[in-house]
C-alpha cells in the first residue's frame, strides 16, 4: 500500500476540523461490548474476526478520548487583582471576572459552551443559535443563547443570584426539576434553599449602605449624573446618548474605569477619560 503524507496544508485542515465529544459511557459501552465479543468458539473460531474488530474500534475509542482530553484541557483562570479581570472565552464571548473568583472552561468550545463559576462574574455572551451556553456554579445551573447577565455566588453558602442585563436565560437549582425563565431587567434569587424571581432597584444611591445596586432600564442622562458627582468627571454627551437606557448592576467599589468599561459593553458605545479636563468624551463603536 502506498504511504500517504500529509503537507502542511493538510494537516492543519483535519487539525481545524470538527469533532465529536466521547462520552465516558460510550467508552464503557464499547469496552463491555469487547469483553462479550472477546468469548471465542473453540469449535468454529468464528469470532476471532469479531474480537479482533471490537478490539480494534476498543482502541480508537480509548486513543480519540486521551487525544481530546490532552489537547484540549481544563483552562482555570483566578483573579486576585482588586478590579475585574477580563477574559476572552474560545466563542469570543467575554467576561469580567469579580476580585477573589475563578472560572474554568475547556480550551475550545465543540458542541457546547461550558464555563464553571466560583464567585462572582459577569458574562456579555457571544449569540449562538446552535450552541447553549451554560455556566455552572456549586448549586445552580444558568443557560443562554447570546446575553449579558451577572452571577454571584456566595462563597461557603448555597446564596446565589443570577442578575440579566439582556436578552433571556434559563436558570435551574441542582437537584431540582423546576426551572426559572427571566426577562431583561429580572434577577433570579436563590437563598436559604428558596427560589424567587424579582426586578431591580432603579434606586441609585448608596446612602443606605448597600454594597451594590442593580439599576434596571435606567436613563444614561441620571446614570451620568450620578457618576459625576461620584467621580468629579464632566461627561461630553448628545441627545443621542442620553436618551439611552441601560441596565446594569454598579459596586460602591467600582472604579471609574471599571464601570465604563461595564457601560462600553452594554450600550456599544466607548469612553475615553481626559485626566487634564477631568471630561469624559463618547463615540460610537
């Protein structure tokens, strides 16, 4: 037979393309179909062709499963900085990563788009019409297509909220057969072992000592008010960008930056700070 080498081209070609995940019960399967077929008839010998064949197909399964697991591995990122940290996931979905929490996802996305949580992050999801996206944490599961919504989980505690800025998403508890389907402006509370669905607080102060607030469908002109007073910066705005409304969740220990940064991504529009006139200038993306 003659020997067929691959160039460059090629190679990188069946590297690039597509490929099933193997599930551990598939490789299961194929190994107790081995040990069933490996009983040889002493007689007629018949089924050493058949042994031979699932010894075979035994092998391939076992070497595709190593071969994904190895080049395609588990990325965990930390963030230990005190602003967020942002991270470009395989999909080019992004994320900003709250201070002391850790997210890990495989290195590529195949048939699914998988992201374990542990803290507090928040997720402006690349739409994908085929492909679910899923972040997990210890004890809810939240699914969405293409949106931006924030997680928060408590750290030793089952407390966890799943915050939408867009779009929608289905939020389910671990072990239980209900699930949760919120709209923009909803937040989905799980606390003390009970699930309740509710909207924001459009209140912007932190007089009362909240640590965050969560502001729904909230005019850019009351936003930038508020930002201005807080930060002592002018911003440059049109009747274009106020008459905009957004919706987003604000720590009283965001930085400037980290909030516009948080507006760029909501609203598809930049910020660029003048530290010299202390004015904050808009443009389109």
């Amino acid at each position: 037979m003659k020997n067929h080498e691959f160039n460059e081209e090629e190679f990188e070609e069946a590297w690039n393309s597509p490929y099933s995940t193997i599930s551990e019960n598939e490789i299961e399967d194929s190994w107790s179909s081995f040990k069933t077929n490996i009983i040889i008839d002493k007689k007629s010998g018949r089924n050493y062709a058949k042994a031979s064949a699932a010894a075979a197909l035994l092998i391939l399964l076992f070497t595709s499963y190593f071969f994904l697991e190895i080049y395609n591995p588990v990325v965990t990122i930390e963030n230990f900085a005190k602003v967020d940290k942002e991270v470009v996931l395989p999909d080019g979905s992004l994320v900003l990563l709250k201070k002391g929490s850790e997210i890990s996802y495989k290195s590529s996305f195949n048939n699914t788009r998988e992201v374990e949580l542990k803290g507090e992050a928040f997720f402006d999801v690349i739409t994908d019409s085929i492909r679910e996206f899923k972040v997990s944490t210890k004890f809810t599961t939240t699914i969405a297509l293409g949106t931006a919504f924030l997680v928060t989980e408590k750290p030793g505690l089952k407390d966890t909220e799943v915050t939408l800025f867009s779009g929608r998403i289905l939020v389910s508890v671990n072990g239980l057969a209900k699930s949760w389907a919120l709209i923009k402006g909803e937040k989905f509370i799980y606390k003390n072992e009970n699930a309740i669905v509710k909207e924001f607080n459009t209140t912007l102060s932190f007089d009362a000592g909240d640590s965050y607030k969560d502001l729904n469908n909230i005019e850019l002109e009351k936003l930038f008010t508020f930002l201005e007073k807080r930060f002592g910066y002018k911003f440059i705005t049109s009747a274009y960008t106020l008459e905009k409304r957004v919706t987003l969740r604000i720590n009283k220990a965001d930085s400037l930056e980290e909030i516009l940064n948080l507006l760029s991504i909501i609203n598809n529009l930049n910020y660029e700070i003048n530290q010299e006139t202390k004015e904050i200038g808009i443009f389109s993306k």
